[in-house]
C-alpha cells in the first residue's frame, strides 16, 4: 500500500512539473515573439536613420548647388555693371 500510494505521489508530482514546464515553454514562446518584434523595431529605425541621414546630405548637396549659382549669377550681374 505504502508503495503504490508513494508511486501515486511521485505520478502526480510528475504531472504537475509537466504543466509547470508547459507554462514556462509558452512564456519562453512569448518572450521570444516580443525579442523578435523588438530586432524588427530597431532594424526598422536603422534603416529610417540610415535614410534620413542620406536625404540630409541630399538636402546639403542641392542646398550648396543653388549657393553657388546664386553667388555666379550674382558675380555675372555686377560684373556687368
């Protein structure tokens, strides 16, 4: 008797430590999934980074060719004078 209810006991520690490990592998899962959102996020904002530094120096180019024009046809004007 003693035996079987020992085995009965060990059966039903089994079962529960069962569960307890689902629980803890679907956790793991879900943590998982949120980690593998996050790379995505900070990937995603590198790349706006990367892309805005790029339309930045666009922006700088086109900015110091208009500079120059305004300063030749400046120079062409008073040259004319």
């Amino acid at each position: 008797m003693n035996n079987e209810s020992e085995i009965l006991a060990k059966l039903d520690q089994i079962a529960r430590l069962q569960l307890e490990n689902q629980a803890i592998m679907k956790e793991s899962q879900l943590i998982q999934k949120q980690a593998f959102e996050l790379q995505q996020k900070a990937v995603d904002n590198q790349l706006r980074a990367v892309q805005n530094q790029l339309s930045n120096g666009r922006l700088y180019r086109i900015s110091l060719v208009i500079l120059i024009v305004l300063i030749l046809t400046a120079a062409h004007f008073l040259s004319t004078l």
